[in-house]
C-alpha cells in the first residue's frame, strides 16, 4: 500500500500562442511526494515544474472492459514549485548584505516608491500606498481567538485612461502570488471557492478560487464594479475575516485567505461629474468600500503643467529613454521578503499618542448633537495601525516611531479629503465615502420627515407641499427640501395623494 494522489496539470497561458486551447496532463504522485509538506505546493492554481516517467494508461470503458485506446500520464519523481510566497523566497549572504545596505539609506521610501510602476509619473501617495500594501501591518491574534488581519486593501476609483490597470499588472506580476483578475470575467465562486463532482474520486471536491490561491500575496481585481452582485458579496468575509467558508453539498469549509486586495474600478458615469458627490458616483455597497483601508479617487483634469510632465514622461519611454527603476526589481521582492520575514514590529508610546490624538481630533471635530457626522470611524484606526506597521517593516525598524504614524496620517487624510469631505458642513464625514447619503442630508431628510407628523395634528393626514416648505424657510434650501421630499417618496415614507399633497404612509 502506497500514498497516491493525482493532477491534472496544464500549460501556462502565458506558454499559448492567439487562440489555442491549454493542453492537460494527468500526473501521478506516490510516497513521499504526497506528505503534507507538498500539499502546500500542490494547490491549483500554482506553478509546479514536474520531472517523471512519461506512461501509457489505458482507458476503462463504462462496461469494465479495457479499451483499445490509451491515455498519456506522468508518473512524477520530482516536483518544484516555481511560485514562491514572501517566506519561502531563498536569500543569501550577499542579498544580505544588500537590504541592510539599502535600508541605511536616508531616502529609502523615495526609493521604493519611485520602483513602482515606474512607466507611470507622478502619483505618489498612491505608490507610497502600494508600497506598504506590500510590506502590510501585523497580523495578531487576542487571547480570547479573535484575528486581527494585518494586510492592507487599497482601492483606485478613476476616470478612464488614468493607468490603473498599468498599476494593477505591474503588482500583480512583482508580488510572489500575485493574481490578476478581470470583474466582467469573474464569478463568485472564481473568486472565492466552489464545490465540483469529482470524476477520480466519485463524490464532491472542493476548489479554490482566485482569492484562496494568492493566499499570502496579492491579488489585483480589474473592473470591480462590472462584477454582479452577489459575486462581489462573497468578498465581504475574505477582505475582513480573511477566510471563505463554503457549504454546499456535504463540503463544509473554511479555508484561509489572508490576501491583500487592490482593486479598481470607473466611476457609475464612466467618467467623474464633478459637481456630484463622489460617493454617489461609486456603484459599490458601502458595506464593501468600508473594508478598504485606503480609497484614492484618480482624476483626469487638464493641467498644463502636470500634462506637460506626463507627455514628456511618455514619449520619453516610447524612445526607450526611460529611467531606470531605482531599486531593481528582484532585490525589491527579497527587501520585501526579508521585511516580512525578520520584522514584526510594536508600537512605540509617542506612536500611539500620535493616532489616538489624531482620531480622537478628528471625530470629535464635527460633533454636533446626536445626529452629528461621523467622520472616521475605528475601521479607519485600524487601518491607520496597519499602514504605521508597514512603514516601520519598511525601515526594518522594530518597533512603531511617530515619523510611522505621520506616513500613515498623511495618507488617510490625503483620501479622506478626496472622498469624506463635506463642503456644507466644513467636515470630514465618513458617511460620504461609504454610505450614497452624507449625515448632513440624512438629518435633512429626518427633519422633513418629522416635520409632517407634527402638522398632521393641526392640518390632518394630507399635508399640503407649500406649508411643509414654509416651515424649512429659513433652514433649508429648496432644492434640498425638493430631494429631501422625493429621497422620502422614493423609501416609501410618504406618497403623494393628489397634486402637491404629501401623506405618511
């Protein structure tokens, strides 16, 4: 009696020429190739170089006879995996020497940044972000079992032909375990896992999807928004909880997903209007854009002198004069490697000072009674957390300095500015990036609501539109009491009776 197991194996798409269809394989493992430390190495989806015995076998007809026609399979003697996680990544004395070298330097993070796509110009708290999306926080686990997840999610919404999907290729193919996938194309199930009958085994077998495959790397999701709805809900415990349980058939599973996520998306319009809210114009569930720590807003607005810097940039790289990136793509992944492997840093006390007087600042800012905006809520602490984390895993540093926690600041504010800021209220207000209604028009829309059950007493059910404007004169602007009004109409709150009436239902 022998362990046994079987792949299917196919080639790479990148090994495919125009239309071809990828051929498969059948490999046979036996012994020691199927321990547990190779199940690691075996899931789908990862790239394996494989050395057998190419063998005939030949192929069972349904009446048990054996048929006439074979069947190639590999018996395997030696199986190498070709992908590599952070911790797996093989670094040496010299490559050593080279990140303590690399991390002395003073402008260390410049450096890392300008590595980042470096075919794109400007942009530079979104690389800033990139980069420590790569280094990622700390992931801890409390005394009483509950997970804090260390990796960090980013989120670029923007205006068409602004390089997003540049970045995300760029990411995808510099981060061991990187995975790009395109939203219009994907399910959920491609994405999380799913449940197939198995023909080997007769019975249910469990496969992984995209996000469990690029377990411990980073995936890039495309086109976010064209993704249908209930695909995308079954991202919601994968980008907080970093797990997807599945129970379908008699398969009950939880399997692990501590993947960054980056994703990107155009807004609902195709392009900004930018007399809009901006969170009007992202087609998400705020349940989903909440899980993301940092959301940038890309917008195409003619500039001369950025348009200038951009042309120049371009044509130079058509003339193949483009700069060298500053730190070399492969030293760049052991850095990070190393990073991830040697540092788990804490938080320093003028760190935590630092935050906490930052959050407690800014939501204390805009406090006006209860209905009072929110703006920043402790998902945005948490946030701050990991990216002050990843800062100092940066720097190799030990332990969380304030210079951390500024890096961290200065990036939540910067995406808070383009997406939570209230002009009305002169606020920050989180509602604004994660919920279709800002607190400002959602007390307006309470007072409206209110102000027709008091007059129901006075004018009966049916209120007349020009008395309930009357009461708002001095409080709220027209256009606002005519959305305020129609917003109520359109939840079911009131209805309109007659011409220029209005009831509660």
């Amino acid at each position: 009696m022998v362990d046994a197991q079987r792949l299917v194996i196919e080639e790479p798409p990148e090994a495919l020429v125009g239309g071809e269809q990828p051929r498969r394989m059948a490999v046979f493992l036996k012994e020691d190739l199927v321990e547990p430390m190779m199940e690691e190495k075996t899931t789908p989806g990862s790239k394996i170089k494989i050395l057998g015995i190419l063998k005939e076998v030949p192929v069972p007809l349904p009446s048990g006879a054996i048929s006439t026609r074979f069947d190639l399979a590999v018996e395997a003697n030696q199986l190498i995996p070709l992908e590599s996680t952070y911790e797996d990544l093989d670094i040496n004395e010299e490559d050593e020497r080279q990140i303590e070298e690399l991390s002395q330097d003073p402008e260390l993070f410049k450096k890392l940044r300008d590595s980042v796509a470096p075919s794109i110009w400007g942009y530079d708290e979104i690389k800033e972000s990139l980069v420590l999306q790569m280094f990622g926080g700390v992931r801890k686990v409390s005394p009483d079992g509950t997970v804090s997840r260390g990796d960090i999610h980013l989120f670029l919404m923007g205006d068409p032909g602004v390089a997003k999907s540049v970045t995300l290729k760029f990411i995808s193919n510099i981060a061991p375990k990187g995975r790009y996938i395109v939203g219009m194309a994907s399910s959920g199930a491609g994405i999380t896992a799913t449940v197939v009958k198995d023909e080997f085994l007769k019975g249910w077998s469990l496969e992984a999807g995209a996000m469990v495959l690029a377990n411990k790397g980073v995936i890039c999701i495309d086109e976010i928004e064209k993704m249908g709805a209930e695909d995308r809900s079954a991202m919601h415990e994968a980008l907080e909880q970093q797990t997807v349980t599945i129970s379908k058939a008699n398969v009950q599973a939880t399997l692990s997903a501590q993947t960054s996520v980056l994703a990107a998306g155009n807004p609902k319009f195709g392009r900004f209007e930018p007399t809009q809210p901006v969170a009007q114009q992202i087609d998400l569930p705020p349940a989903l854009i909440n899980r993301f720590d940092l959301i940038f807003i890309l917008r195409d607005l003619p500039n001369e002198k950025q348009d200038d810097a951009i042309a120049s940039h371009v044509l130079r790289m058509h003339q193949k004069k483009d700069a060298k990136s500053a730190v070399e793509r492969e030293l760049f992944r052991k850095y990070v490697a190393y990073a991830k492997q040697k540092c788990e840093p804490d938080l320093t006390d003028d760190a935590f000072e630092e935050i906490k007087d930052f959050y407690v600042k800014l939501r204390n800012a805009s406090t006006k009674g209860e209905s009072g905006s929110i703006s920043i809520s402790a998902r945005q602490l948490q946030g701050l957390v990991r990216l002050s984390e990843a800062h100092a895993k940066s720097r190799l540093s030990p332990t969380v300095e304030r210079e951390d926690a500024q890096v961290a600041i200065k990036l939540t504010r910067y995406y808070m500015l383009q997406v939570g800021y209230d002009p009305e209220t002169k606020s920050f207000d989180i509602d604004r990036a994660t919920s279709k209604i800002s607190s400002s028009e959602r007390s307006k829309i309470i007072q409206v609501k209110e102000k027709v059950k008091e007059l129901e007493d006075k004018y009966g059910k049916q209120i007349s539109l020009d008395i309930l404007r009357e009461q708002f004169q001095d409080t709220i602007t027209d256009t606002d009491f005519e959305e305020a009004v129609e917003k109520l109409k359109k939840s079911g709150d009131l209805f309109q009776p007659k011409s220029g009436f209005v009831q509660r239902v």
